[in-house]
C-alpha cells in the first residue's frame, strides 16, 4: 500500500505489476467474496472502479476466470500446496455459478 500526497492509498500488486482496466482488481476479488455467500454485483454496482464498466466487459472477464480455475485445478498439485487445487476448483465453481446468475443463465 502506498500512500498518495493527498492521502488516499493505491494498493499495489508487486507481483504482478501492469497497467490495465480500474475494474478489473475488484472483479477478481468478488468470486471471494460470494464464496462468503455475498452477492457482489451490488458492490459492483456501488463502486467507482466497477460502475460505469461494461457489463459484457465484466461478463467476459469473469468467463476467463472460469477458464483459469478451470484449467489450473485440473494440474497436478503442488507438493507445497497440497490444497490448491482444490482451492481452485471452489473457485471456478463460484464464479461459474456467479457468471450464471449475471447471465440469467438456468
């Protein structure tokens, strides 16, 4: 977290560093988020990063997150992390059945 010289804080993903959509942070967080059983279009409609997206913008991002939890559950798993795969196959459930429900999909 770094903080701004007028006092707000930019969080910063030193990992994975690059320039991109404001929204697309929050997308990412939100399968988190209704794994705790949140809806999160709501928050996706109240935030400044999220609101005035494009709701196929957000569609198609959330389908690729269903493709990568998708294909990395299915490798093998880690030694170190003998739970990440598992982790990931939770993840892609969550957000496929969130991508459903955005879609009105049955």
């Amino acid at each position: 977290m770094l903080l701004r010289p007028e006092g707000g804080v930019s969080v910063i993903d030193w990992a994975w560093p690059c320039v991109g959509a404001a929204w697309i942070d929050l997308v990412s967080l939100a399968p988190s988020i209704a794994a705790s059983g949140v809806d999160p279009d709501p928050i996706l409609a109240a935030h400044t990063s999220t609101r005035d997206a494009e709701p196929a913008a957000i569609d198609a991002f959330i389908c690729a997150l269903v493709g990568y939890w998708e294909n990395n559950s299915r490798q093998p798993g880690p030694p170190r992390s003998p739970n990440l795969r598992r982790h990931q196959a939770h993840s892609a459930q969550v957000s496929r059945a969130w991508l459903r429900r955005r879609l009105a999909w049955p």
